[in-house]
C-alpha cells in the first residue's frame, strides 16, 4: 500500500504522523484523529457507502481516547458493529464548542497557557471538516469564551466559567443504575463485581436497589433513581420483567442504557424478547464484564 492517506479523515500524507505495517495490521498517527491501530479486512469496511457519514464519529472517538489514555485505539468489528451506534456524538454546535474548551482545559498546565489547534484538528470538535471547525472557533472567540494568537488559543473569562459549569453539569449525574437479577444463590456475584469495578474506574457511583432499604414505596424509589442517573446497565441475564421495565423507562427518558447479558442467557433473549436492536456486551465472568464495560462507558458515556 503506497497511500498515507488517514483511513478516517481522509486527511493528506502531511498530516500523517506515522505509519507502520505489522503483519495484517495498520498503525496510523494523525494530526486529527490521533493513533489507532485498524486491521486490513476492517478498512474495506470503512470505505463502504453507508460508513461515510460515520466515519467522523470514529475520529472524534478516537481523538478523545488518545488525548487521554496516550495509547492507540483498536478498531475491531465490535467497534463499528456495537459501539458507533452508541457513541455520544455532540447534538449541536454549543456541544461541540463545549468540546473544544474541554480540550483547552485539558491541555492547560498553567493559567492563561496558549495551547496551540491547527484547523486541521477538527475531530477535536466532532466537526465534519476544516471548515466546520473554523466555524466553531470563530464562534468560541466571538462569544469571548476564548482567546487567540496565531494559532494558539486560551480560555478568557468566560471559557473559565463555562468549565465549572460543564463539570458541574456532569457531576450531577455520577450515579449509574444497574437493573439486573437478584436470584437466591451467588450465580449474579459475578456480575456485580464487575459491573462495580468498571464504574469505580470511570468514577461513577452504583446505584443498586438491593443495596437499599426495602419497603412498599420501592417503585417510587426506583423511579426517582433512575431519573438522577447519568446512565444505567441493564443486565438480561435470568430475562427479568424488573429489567425490561427499568431499561424501557430509562430509555424513554433519554437516559442511555447499556445491554448486557451473560453469554450463556444471550440466546434465550433472542428467542423471548425483542432488545436485539440493541447491541448487548456478553460476558463470561466479572473481568471480562469489566473489561468490556469499561471500554464503552468511556466510548459512550461522559466521565468528566
Ligand atoms: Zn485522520
């Protein structure tokens, strides 16, 4: 292969960092997207018609992930099969701008630092181009959230303030409902475990009903939680009425929901209701679920 081009961006040899071939796989560092390593059969994939208008929900995913974990992302099947489709991409223009003085906050080390952006950064934004990301820095400086030399920009005032009001936004909402099984012996300890550790390392606080004083106003109760929640994880396993409901309510209010189910129940769903619309994490035991869940609350879900 001759072309440096990014499988993503379609960004030129110049804003390719680096490049590197290791057997089937592809290891590309772009100027815009960041790092990710993608496998020859999965960019066939890419280059198909419905994909295109996908692919800059990929670069911004991606950008996100190296900015903060400084390693690259792998893009594997279950990425574009389960997670594109789950992926929070910002709903409009205040979103994205949102991103960008996130992005500015994240880079600042000290008050007032000039972090450089080159418009070529876009994914920064989930912009579709140059020109939408010019758009949205013009509109940053005019709104004076933001300050400019060359190519380098701060946050003024303003941009400060918007931070403590974005991680406010967010704090609100640390809470996770998990909806699941609570059967008579210890085969949904797994589970928990899991689903515990994953949260721990985003910084979310569980919430689970067995964990709290019964009583007859429990519907009230559980109502109430799922409302405050930032999202929830609805497990299938063992097919629980309880979970059906949780998860539909969730949803309705536009609280993301995240499926799992153990691998072995996975069929049984299939054959007794109707979620498979919905990608499901199938899990074996709590590391795995761990794992698995860890990478799509961090894909999905906000954590700052
Ligand atoms: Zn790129």
């Amino acid at each position: 292969m001759d072309t440096t081009n990014c499988f993503l961006c379609d960004l030129k040899f110049e804003n390719v960092k680096d490049y590197q071939e290791s057997g089937l796989n592809i290891i590309i560092t772009c100027r815009n997207c960041g790092q990710y390593v993608i496998h020859k059969e999965i960019i066939q994939l890419l280059s198909k018609n419905d994909f295109q208008n996908k692919k800059f929900i990929l670069s911004g995913l991606i950008r996100e992930y190296t900015d903060e974990h400084f390693e690259p992302f792998e893009i594997t099947q279950s990425v574009i099969d389960d997670l594109i489709p789950h992926v929070s991409v910002p709903s409009d223009l205040f979103e994205q701008m949102d991103k960008i003085l996130m992005y500015l906050y994240k880079q600042t080390t000290y008050k007032g630092k000039l972090i450089e952006i080159m418009d070529v950064e876009y994914a920064i934004a989930y912009a579709k181009n140059i020109e939408e990301f010019r758009f949205l820095l013009a509109k940053l400086i005019e709104l004076n959230y933001i300050e400019t030399e060359k190519d380098k920009y701060r946050l003024s005032l303003e941009g400060w303030k918007r931070i403590s009001e974005i991680k406010k936004i967010n704090r609100k909402s640390d809470q996770c409902f998990i909806a699941m099984w609570f059967p008579k012996d210890n085969s949904m300890v797994p589970f928990e475990v899991g689903a515990k550790l994953a949260l721990k390392k985003t910084g979310h606080i569980p919430f689970v009903v067995k964990d709290f004083e019964h009583n007859d106003k429990i519907c009230d109760k559980i109502i109430a939680e799922i409302r405050k929640s930032a999202f929830m994880i609805a497990d299938f396993t063992g097919h629980r009425n309880n979970v059906y409901f949780e998860a539909g309510y969730a949803k309705g209010l536009g609280i993301p929901v995240v499926f799992t189910c153990r691998d072995t129940d996975f069929e049984k769903i299939k054959e007794q209701f109707d979620t498979r619309q919905y990608s499901h994490i199938k899990w074996t035991d709590s590391e795995d679920l761990e794992k698995k869940l860890l990478n799509r609350i961090e894909a999905t879900i906000s954590i700052r």
